[in-house]
C-alpha cells in the first residue's frame, strides 16, 4: 500500500543530500530514519513506564548494578 507525504522542498533538500551521501535512495534513507524513530519511541516509552515502576518501588539508578549482580548470582 503506497501513501503520500507532503514534504517542504528544503526539507527535501537535506534529505536528498543525506540519502546520497549514505548511497541510498531518498525513499530508503526516509525508511530508515523513520524506523529508527519509530523505534527509539518505543525505548522511550519502556524507560518512562520502568522509571514510574522503580520510583514507586523506590529503586534509584545507582541501585540497578547491584540488583543486576544480586540476579545474576541467583541463576
């Protein structure tokens, strides 16, 4: 299924320059840069639900090391 974006014309310009230079189409480098998006969206939504999970819990970053070692030895 094929859709189509409105893209502003400078816009379109660093895109064509970044697709080249990385020896790719601007179609490919547009995937690709969404994909990467895409997914450091989904990162970004696991770190704030486990954040609001180790507040509640009280667990602090300086914590997890210990606690990583603590499993670790358990197995």
């Amino acid at each position: 299924m094929s859709h189509l974006l409105s893209i502003p014309a400078d816009l379109m310009e660093q895109i064509g320059a970044a697709a080249r230079a990385a020896d790719k189409t601007p179609e490919e480098w547009v995937e690709e840069a969404l994909h990467r998006q895409l997914d450091d969206n989904r990162w970004q939504k696991m770190f704030a639900r486990h954040d609001h999970i180790s507040g509640e819990q009280g667990i602090r970053e300086l914590d997890i090391p210990e606690m990583v070692e603590q499993a670790r030895r358990e197995r």
